[in-house]
C-alpha cells in the first residue's frame, strides 16, 4: 500500500509542477499542444516498444484485454440506455455521452499511472489496442452513419487506425516480445533517451490542462448526463472490472488491482474531439472529461485503499 500511495504522489506532484507552469504561462501560451504532441507522436511510441519488447504477453494480454473489452462495453451500454430511453436523448448525443462514461485516457494518463503505481507501462496495452484498434473505431462509424458530417468508410477508418502512433509503437513491441528479437544498440539507445521523455511531458501537459476551463460552467442543461457519466465513468467501470476480474476470471492481487485501476481512469480526451467534429455531445464530452480528471486520482486512492 505504501508503494501504490508513493506512485501516486510521484504523479501528483509532477502533475501540479504542470499546473503551476501552465498558470505562470511559463512555456507560454501553446506549450501544452506542443508538449501533448510530442508524447503521442514521438515520446509515448518509443516507451510503449521499449516496454512491450519484454512484457509477458499470456500475462499482459489475457485476462486485462477481455476485462478491457467486456468493461467498457458493459458499462456504455448501460449508459447509452439511460440517456436514450429515460433523458429521451438524440443517438448521436447518447452514442458520445457513452463513449465519456467508457473510455479511459490510457495513453496521457494511463501510462504514468501504469509505471509509477502499477510497476509496469505495459500493463495498460491491453486498454490502449483495444480502444485505439477496436472500440473508438466502431463509435466513428456509428457516428458517421448517423450525422452528416465527415463521412468515413471501413477504409479509411482502417487507415486511421494503422497511421496511429501509439497503435504503431504496440504493435512493434508485441512483434519483439513474440519473437524474441532484440534491437540493436544503436536503436534502442537513442530509443530509450526519447522514451524518458514520455511520463514527464504527459503529466506536465495534464497539469497544465487543468486550470484552463470549469466544469459545469456552460452545460446547456445537460447537467444530469455529465453527472451521471462521470458517476459511470469513476465508479460503475471500475466496479464492472473487478466483477468481471474477480469472480469471471478469478483474478486476485495485482493483477485484479491493475484492471481496476485502469478502469477507473478519467474520461479520454479525445472523445471531447470526436464531440466536436461531429456537433453532437459536446457540453457532456467536455464536462465530463474534466470532472473525471479532477477526480480520478482520488477515484484510483479510493481502489488501492478498498483493495488492499
């Protein structure tokens, strides 16, 4: 327990070392941008080859990947309900509303908490491909072939998916984990170097993301939705995981403790994107990315304590 609360606070402090910067305008006024870009593109792919290259992938893939899936699933499909049949919402507005209370920010957040709390980076893989590859691919779609704004086919969705950095950098690592393979030392030196750089630039950008808007301060009487996303999101998904953990899989200690945490991980940014590209959800998207950052980290502190 000492070493999860010391995880913690590794990442806190970090984090609020970027809220201070971001307040002060330190780095000025794109930092963040720039900082967030350079993680998902460059910094985030080279830490994910560097630790999937020696990860355990029965471990690692098995029982997490299903947890993953069944979790996020469940848990939309409860919410897409509500909002469907008892706040009599739009689809398109239920299908994003959903999509906040599922899918989790494995990659800006996930990573850190993955390294400093649960040990290993590559314990949340199985969060990443299946969101990246499958889940937020088949929300596009959906969405797609109900609004009338970009219109995209299998295609190209199938493009956009393989062109994904962090989907790139997965797929590498499982390739040298599978067969062994390693890289020679000119690669996985300078490799190693740009994949320091990951955890810090995530979190400095994430501390600085948060003193930039309010929740709730326009949200266009979509109150109750952003609420009860946020509700699903911290307390309904991780609970979903360790049902779907402990008593279908019979997961227990660490292994249990990483599926629920990952699980509890606030809402991912980009669906507050998806939201805007397609006009629909915006107020819920927004909001409920923001409470779920807010409140996660005492969400995760909420996990370690009640599991042990």
């Amino acid at each position: 327990m000492l070493a999860v609360i010391e995880g913690f606070s590794v990442v806190w402090l970090v984090i609020l070392v970027g809220w201070f910067v971001g307040r002060q305008k330190v780095l000025g006024e794109n930092a963040q941008l720039v900082l967030s870009r350079l993680s998902f593109f460059v910094a985030s792919p080279a830490l994910l080859v560097e630790t999937l290259s020696r990860a355990e992938l029965k471990t690692v893939f098995a029982g997490p990947l299903l947890v993953a899936a069944a979790g996020a699933v469940i848990t939309s499909g409860i919410y897409l309900v509500i909002v469907r049949f008892w706040l009599k919402r739009q689809l398109g507005e239920s299908l994003v509303s959903a999509m906040s209370s599922s899918t989790a920010n494995a990659a800006n957040l996930g990573i850190p908490i993955a390294a400093y709390v649960l040990g290993d980076a590559a314990l949340i893989a199985p969060v990443l491909v299946f969101q990246l590859a499958f889940y937020t691919p088949v929300y596009l779609m959906l969405l797609d072939s109900i609004t009338s704004g970009h219109r995209a086919t299998p295609g190209r969705v199938l493009l956009q998916i393989i062109r994904n950095p962090m989907i790139v950098g997965t797929v590498v690592g499982l390739i040298l984990a599978a067969t062994g393979w390693q890289l020679p030392n000119l690669v996985a030196e300078p490799l190693h170097l740009i994949a320091g750089a990951a955890i810090p630039a995530i979190l400095i950008a994430f501390g600085m993301s948060l003193g930039t808007t309010k929740p709730l301060s326009a949200a266009d009487g979509r109150r109750p939705d952003i609420l009860l996303s946020t509700s699903f999101k911290l307390i309904l998904h991780p609970f979903v995981a360790f049902l779907l953990g402990h008593f279908a899989l019979g997961m227990s200690g660490a292994a249990l403790f990483a599926v629920v945490v990952a699980a509890a991980l606030p809402t991912a940014q980009n669906v507050y994107v998806t939201s805007q590209r397609y006009q629909v959800g915006v107020a819920v998207a927004k909001d409920t990315v923001l409470l779920t950052t807010i409140l996660a980290i005492p969400a995760m502190f909420a996990v370690a304590f009640l599991l042990g």
